[in-house]
C-alpha cells in the first residue's frame, strides 16, 4: 500500500494553510538593531541603493563573470567534469534561462538579494510535461518560505507577484532557495551579512545627503536671516520674503554671483562646518564597516582606505576575490545543483554543480602558480601523475595511478646502464 503524503495533500489543496506571513510587511525580514528604539532597517531604505553597496555588488557581479559553470562526478573521492548529455542540458539552462536575460544577469539578481537579505529566490519554468525549462529570479521581498508543522522545515512558498496584491501558493520543488546560512531567530531564512551594519548604512547615506545639500547650498550650511538689531525699521514680513527668495536663487543658478539685499539684516550660522564635523572622517569609517560586512578592503571599490597602498592593493584584491567571492559562488553552486541537479535526472550525491575559473583573468598568477606547484611536486616525485592531473583540473586515466616521475628516470637510466656493462664485458672477453 502507498504511503499516503499528507503533506503534499494538505500544500495542494489548503495553501491558505501555509504559516503565517511576516507582522511587519510581506516577505520583509526586519532586524532590530541592538540598543536602539529607531527602524533603522526602515531609514535605510533599499540596501543596493547605497552607494558603497552599489559599488561592491557592481565588483562582484564584474569579477564573476568570467567564470563558467560546469557539472562534475564523483569519482572515487575526488571531482572530474563531465559531458554527459544531462549535465549539457544542465549547463545551457543555467547559461540561457529564459526568453529576458542570460545567465549572468540571473547571477547578479541572486547577488543582490543574498548580499541584502541573505536569501535568494529562482522560479523554475515547466513545459506541459513538467520538465524544468528555464529559471527566472524574483526578489526575495515577494516569496515567503512557508510551514504547516515544525518552524525549521520549510514545506513551501507564496509568492506575491509584482503589480498583483493575489498570493500564490508555490510548491517547494518548483522554486530554487539560495540563502546564506541561517537565521537564528527564524530558521527557515538565510541571514543578511548587512544586517549588523544597516546604522551604518543609514549614517552613510546621511552624509551623502548633507554633501549634497552644502553643495546646493554654495558649500555652507544654511544660515539664519535676522532683522540688523540696530535698524531703527525693522524689514516687513514681506521684506524678510523677498531675502529669503534671493538667497535660495543665490543657491540654485546664480551660485557665485554677489546678491544685494532689499534690506539691512544679519546672518548667522545655524549648524557645524564639514572640517569642525570631520566628515571625511566620519564617512570614512561607515565605508569601512559596510566594505567589511561585504567582505572586503575599501580599496577594492575605490574608496579611501586606512591601509591603501600600490603594494597591498593587489592583494586586498586578491583577497576579496578568494575570501568572498569565490566561497560565495560556490555556495551558489551547492545549494543551487542540490535542487536542479534531480530535474535532470543527475543524483546530487553523484553529481555536483561547480565552477570553471580557468578563464578568470585575475586568478591567471595563481593559477601560473598552481601549476608551478604540481609541476615541482610531480618532478620531485611528491604525488603521482594522476593525482597532479587532478590538482591542475584535467581527466586522469587510471593508468596514471602509482606513475611517478622520479621512476620514470630511473628506469629510463636503468636499461642503458646495463647495456654499457654488457659491452664493457664483451670487450673484455675480446681481450
């Protein structure tokens, strides 16, 4: 007798049964920053659009766009890419996933929405036969994982479309969720890594702003306009009006021109200088923390950094790009081929998505390295040449297991050695 999945039944034919949706707005996670009592998370608005933010989902989306996918098997305890027919069709969904955009522009969305929320969401497209025909990304405010027994275990989504106030039930085989750990206070999310620095996000839009507005301003804070206590006539409200209109077009397009005043009055400061606020300063240090959430130097983006020189700039570069970047892709890979991998047939514990980085140009002087390496280590007779195949990403036979170098030679010297002792002897009976 089959074993009645009352779960599935329940998702398929009660979906308003699915958890309940987040109190503060849908598909929203909020985090309450600690010892506050402002949203900090409402002040700082949409994430991407701050401008250091901007700039280092700009650099990740360049950096990675060299990379390729592919699909490898196991075999024994090591990886080897494969060409099966399967993985091909794999690999060309991945590259053309629908009609709108290529592969790397899915990438970049996935990018967007794990960097600033920690989760990222693909819709898989289906043919009338049910078979995964393209992938779509969607933002992760519109999907809301859902469950109908235990917190942790997600048993399926809704998903509010854009220009559309009607949810829609989504099965959890037809959604790919990408999320960057765990969230402690609900499991069922991945856990933004801008989540602990959104005051600084805010502070550092702030200080764009009031640049700005000293900018507009012909580089001073706004003054307060007051009647001369010596004027024997005060100026009219009118008057007052009138100075008022000429100082806001002395700040729009007559910045620079010399402004005569219908009456006698006096200006005072109202607010700080941006040398006695220290602004540079003070922004440098918000660029620093986001830079650092995100995972890498200042310098990396173009900003100010505290330790920015030519000699370490190649290596903060280098640094991001093996400490942030690379571990970020590969998470995609994994959690991405666990829930695409079945659609095509392909065991995900056989199988596995991955990266080709052989064309990404600022890896080339360590991968020039890497093969310097494997090469010293083969010659020195280290590792075997299937084992060196491995390491350099090439397709090892297994006649290359137990295959040294260093024997090589010998047995290469060998045979000549007995040769001259052969001719040494048959000289020596010729005597």
């Amino acid at each position: 007798m089959a074993k009645l999945d009352l779960r599935g039944v329940l998702l398929r034919t009660f979906p308003t049964l699915f958890g309940t949706r987040p109190a503060t707005g849908y598909g929203i996670r909020r985090y309450w920053q600690p010892g506050a009592k402002i949203d900090y998370q409402a002040q700082a608005g949409n994430l991407w659009l701050n401008g250091v933010v901007a700039s280092g989902l700009n650099w990740m989306g360049r950096a990675s766009s060299e990379a390729d996918w592919r699909v490898e098997r196991r075999i024994g305890s090591g990886w080897e890419p494969t060409e099966e027919p399967a993985a091909m069709d794999l690999l060309g969904l991945l590259d053309n996933p629908n009609p709108w955009y290529d592969g790397q522009t899915l990438i970049r969305g996935l990018m967007t929405s794990d960097v600033c929320a920690g989760d990222g969401y693909f819709l898989k497209g289906r043919d009338n036969g049910g078979r995964m025909v393209g992938l779509v990304w969607v933002p992760h405010w519109r999907v809301h994982p859902v469950t109908l027994y235990q917190d942790s275990l997600i048993d399926g989504y809704e998903y509010r479309p854009a220009f559309s106030g009607e949810i829609k039930p989504i099965n959890r085989e037809d959604i790919v969720h990408v999320r960057d750990g765990i969230n402690p206070e609900d499991t069922r999310y991945g856990l933004s890594r801008l989540a602990g620095e959104i005051r600084r996000v805010v502070a550092d839009n702030e200080w764009s702003t009031w640049q700005a507005a000293l900018a507009l301003n012909s580089g001073s804070p706004g003054p307060i306009i007051s009647p001369k206590a010596s004027d024997a006539n005060p100026p009219t409200p009118d008057q007052l009006a009138a100075v008022n209109d000429i100082w806001k077009q002395r700040r729009a397009d007559a910045r620079g021109e010399s402004m005569t005043l219908p009456v006698a009055v006096e200006f005072f400061r109202d607010s700080w200088s941006p040398a006695e606020l220290r602004l540079d300063e003070l922004s440098r240090a918000d660029v620093t923390r986001i830079c650092a959430a995100m995972g890498f130097d200042p310098m990396v983006l173009g900003h100010e950094s505290a330790s920015k020189t030519y000699s370490n700039l190649e290596e903060a570069l280098d640094a991001a790009g093996n400490m942030t970047l690379l571990p970020n892709l590969n998470r995609y890979a994994l959690q991405i081929g666990r829930q695409v991998l079945p659609e095509f047939g392909l065991d995900p514990r056989k199988y596995r998505l991955s990266w080709d980085t052989s064309r990404v140009s600022w890896l080339r002087d360590e991968t020039n390295e890497l093969h310097d390496r494997v090469r010293k280590n083969y010659s020195s007779g280290v590792i075997d040449r299937y084992t060196a195949k491995e390491q350099l990403g090439l397709k090892p036979e297994p006649s290359d297991r137990g295959v040294y170098a260093n024997e090589l030679r010998r047995q290469a010297v060998v045979p000549d050695a007995r040769t001259f002792i052969a001719e040494m002897a048959a000289r020596t009976r010729a005597r």
